[in-house]
C-alpha cells in the first residue's frame, strides 16, 4: 500500500519572524573520529538469518591486498551517522587503470546480504546505501561526500587490473551529532536488559539529533510531526536539548499549509520548506509537543508565541473534520491520518481520540495562560466527541472499540481511547486487559504505536504489565541484535516493511527510543526499578 500524498501548486503561508527564530537555533554538530574494530564476514544461515563471523583484527589490514571479486567488511563496532574516509593504495606494477569500488554501507548485517537489484518497494531505491567509486589517481585519500548511517561497510573491489591490487588504509568515520553522550547519567538498574534497552534508546536519539531531529538518519532524515513529539519527551529525560526542540516546534509554525493548517514533516535543506502532506493526527499534536516543552523547559514566551496555532489545528479538525454526529469523517486509504503502519488499519475511530486527547492538552496550556474562553469551548467539545465515540464506535458486545464502515476492531483504536480518557481508569484497565486477550488481528507494527500501548498500559495503572510488554518488544530487538532500535518491529513478521521491501526499513528511528522516556520517567523517578 503506498502512502504518500501530492499537492498540485502547493501553496504556503510563511511567518518569516518564525523562521529565523529557528535558524538562529540552528546547532553546532559534534565531531567525533570513529575507527572501525574488526573486520567480518556475513552469510546467512538456513533460517535465513545473517551470522556474522569475525574475520581479522583491525591490525591485519595492512597485509591485505584486495583484487577483482574481492571483498572485505568493516565492522564499526556501534551504529555511527558520518562521513567516511580511506586511502586506496595500489601494490604490484604501477597502476594501468583505475581502481573502481562498490561501497555498501548497512545498519544491520542481513542488508549486507541483499542485494539491491531486487528491490521492488515503491520508495525510492536511492535511499539503499551504496555507491560506486572510479579512482583515476592511486594512492587516493577519499572522503566520501555523503553521510551515511550504519555499523558495517563493504568495500568490493568491482576491479584493478592484472597488474595490482589495492591496500586500504586510515579508515574512520567522522561521527556527527548536536549532542554528546557524556550529558546523560546511565540508568543504573539491577536488571541488566533494562540498562541496554535504555542505552539502546539514548544512542538512537542521539543519532538522530542532527540540524533538526530526524526521523531515521538512513531514510528519510527529515522532521516529522509525530516522531518529534516522542523524540523530545525522551530528549526532556537525558540530553535536555530544549533549543533543538524549540527550533523544530518554530519550523512548523513558521511554514504551513495556506490554511493554517500545520505540515506532517519538514525539510530543512537546501533551505527550509514545509512538506504538502497534512496528517490529521500529527497536526494536532503540535499541541502537546508545545505543552511537554513548555513544561519541561518553563519557556513561557515561546508558549505565549505558539499557543494560537496550536489551538488552530484543533479549530480546524472541528470544523472541517466532523460530520453531523460529530464524529471524525474516515477518509479510507487516503494519507491523511497515521496512527501506525498497520496493514488495513482503519484510522476513523483513532483520529477521534487524538482529538480528544489533544484537547487535555489544550486545556493545559490554555490554564497558563489563564484563556478561561477556550477552557470552557474545548471542555465542552471534549465532552461532545466522547459521547459521540462512545455511541458510534463502542461495541457492547465486543466489549471493545470499532472503527470505520466495517466496524474494524483494532490494537490502535483500543489505546487511543485510553489515552483519549473516553473511560475512566478501571474501566480503561478492564479495556485493555481484554484487548489483550481478544489480540485483535490488526496489529501494531512500530514502536511508535507501541510506545503509545506502554503508556495506556501506566496510564491504566499497569506499570508492572507495561515493563514486561517492554522488554518483551525493544528487549527482543536487542536480542535480534539492535544497536539501535528499529523504525519496524513485528516479532509476529519479522521481515514486516509498509513500504513493499525491508531494503529501505530504516535501523535507527527515533520514534523508537522511548524506553529510555518510559523508564526514566515512569520508574526510575519513582523508585521502582
Ligand atoms: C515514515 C517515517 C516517519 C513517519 C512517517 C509517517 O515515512 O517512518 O518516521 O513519521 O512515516
């Protein structure tokens, strides 16, 4: 199914005051020279699995030459964000050509076993890590121009000629990120797992705090709404960058759609522009993104500043969003709302209780700032759109939530009223519990929507239940050999990937680091682990 959405002459309102406030906020990335450790071989094992071998020490390069066929992987020893360099040097008789090289460069092993050819997903293959290299004068110091995203890089000598080989030297990567890891004080728990599912999760943030905080640093590297929103939570517990986060949430409100309307993503380079694709969910919560950072930073002018847009977004789904029963209009296998990657999820239902949500929110902010006006709209809204959930998408029956024309029972839909507050707590508590146990057939597949499980589970006073769901998740990702936790997780499909091909799943997604937010906020602070 593909998911993208195009607007002919896309039009957009700018608020250049906006604009510069965020690229004056723009930061200084961190240098760091990182080498690799060992060099490896990858083959797949009967179960299709990739097993990685050691094959030498870093010491051992020196003696080794490399000729037509030859292949030789870099093992970085943690996932890196960076720009590569070596030096080819030719031995045997004077060069008579040029050296030509195929670079790879893969987060984790198993894409070193694909190959690229097959590719059929309808994302574009350029985001597949490789790249060819003609070199007409030897010895060459190379400085690869791209930054790339992984813990392991083939170089394949595609060919020499008769009369040399090629020796590699000085390899190391120039590690770039806005933060540094000293900042953050380890977890520090008895249980061993949960200290590498919270390192796990601070290394991913911090892969993907660059200019702005990126999705993935491999696909899309981009901001989006949604992955902003948990990126900064778990940013508010460990790094506590809240110029990144202020830069970001002024990038949205400076560039939107004609009608106010706020972008799902954003690109900042060459120069800053707003993507045509709107996703009712993600607009909204530019709302709660601006309560949690004020809250976390204490930042009332940027509260002041951006309340209005805010409140707009939740304007504009009432207004244009509803239909006379004051439900969310589905608007089927369009874009237009995200919720989670889930095949044939209906998002109706979900949509609704993102609204709900974000109006809690609303009504947060707008008790700071003492807009009595807007309490009293939005507490009356709220009440509307809960009963208009209640009487169109509870099923008695079922016990459980529906969605859409067919009345879709789904994990996303359930957690969405939860955190909506639809039900009091025990009955929340009642809800999912069942839901657990009924394990509705459309599933969640990102950390993204599992992240969103985690809190329904604290939020319905669960911790216990949420602990164990956790390690069951992004611990089974360690186990699956994550250095950094991935943007797709289905234990039930492990090769699961929404955009027709795993080739462009990407491997460091910061919408999956939010274990290090949950335990540091949830159990840490208050004793329990
Ligand atoms: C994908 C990315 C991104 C997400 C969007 C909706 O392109 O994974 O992180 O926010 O989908």
């Amino acid at each position: 199914m593909a998911s993208f959405s195009r607007i002919e002459n896309f039009q957009v309102k700018t608020n250049q005051a906006f604009l510069d406030k965020a690229a004056a906020l723009e930061p200084v990335l961190n240098k760091r020279v990182i080498r690799p450790e060992r060099l490896i071989t990858v083959e797949e094992n009967p179960y299709h699995e990739a097993v990685v071998h050691e094959a030498a020490e870093m010491s051992e390069l020196p003696k080794m030459s490399f000729g037509k066929g030859d292949k030789v992987i870099f093992d970085f020893g943690d996932h890196q964000v960076g720009y590569v360099s070596f030096t080819a040097v030719p031995v045997g008789s004077h060069y008579d050509a040029p050296a030509y090289l195929r670079m790879k460069f893969a987060e984790i092993p198993s894409e070193l076993l694909e190959d690229s050819e097959d590719y059929d997903g309808w994302l574009s293959r350029s985001w597949i890590q490789e790249d060819t290299l003609h070199l007409d004068i030897l010895p060459s110091a190379v400085h690869l121009p791209r930054r790339y995203a992984f813990r392991y890089m083939q170089i394949e000598v595609l060919d020499t000629s008769p009369k040399y080989s090629l020796t590699l030297r000085n390899i190391y990567c120039d590690y770039v990120s806005a933060v540094e890891m000293n900042v953050v004080e380890p977890l520090n728990s008895d249980d061993e797992l949960l200290n590498r599912m919270d390192r796990v999760s601070i290394k991913t943030l911090m892969d993907c705090m660059q200019s702005v905080f990126e999705d993935g640093v491999k696909r899309d590297r981009r901001l989006w709404l949604g992955d902003l929103r948990l990126q900064a939570r778990a940013n508010y517990e460990t790094f506590r960058n809240y110029d990144m986060v202020k830069r970001c949430l002024y990038l949205f409100a400076g560039m939107t759609f004609e009608d106010g309307r706020i972008g799902a993503c954003f690109f900042h380079e060459p120069d800053l522009r707003v993507d045509d694709t709107y996703l009712m969910d993600y607009a909204l919560f530019f709302g709660p993104t601006l309560c949690d950072y004020y809250e976390a930073s204490g930042d009332l002018e940027t509260l002041k500043e951006l309340y209005p847009q805010a409140m707009e977004q939740i304007d504009i789904c009432w207004d244009t969003m509803l239909d006379d029963r004051k439900i969310v209009i589905d608007k089927g296998d369009e874009f237009w709302c995200f919720l989670d990657w889930g095949e044939g999820l209906n998002k109706q239902a979900g949509a609704q209780a993102v609204l709900i949500y974000t109006m809690r929110y609303a009504i947060r902010m707008a008790n700071v700032l003492g807009d009595q006006e807007r309490i009293r709209k939005t507490e009356e809204q709220m009440e509307i759109l809960k009963a208009a959930a209640l009487e169109n998408f509870w099923d008695e029956k079922q016990k459980l939530f529906v969605s859409g024309e067919n009345r879709q029972v789904s994990w996303a839909t359930q957690i969405w009223m939860i955190l909506a507050r639809v039900f009091d707590k025990e009955k929340s508590r009642e809800l999912i519990l069942h839901t657990m146990q009924v394990n509705p057939r459309i599933r969640m597949v990102t950390p993204y929507m599992y992240h969103h499980y985690m809190d329904a589970l604290i939020r319905c006073g669960e911790d216990e239940l949420a602990l164990e769901e956790m390690k069951r998740y992004w611990g089974e990702m360690i186990l699956d050999g994550a250095d950094t936790f991935w943007e797709l997780y289905n234990p039930y499909n492990k090769h699961e990937s929404p955009y027709g091909s795993s080739m462009v799943n990407s491997y460091c997604h910061a919408w999956s680091c939010t274990p290090t937010y949950l335990l540091r906020k949830f159990y840490r602070k208050n004793g329990k682990i």
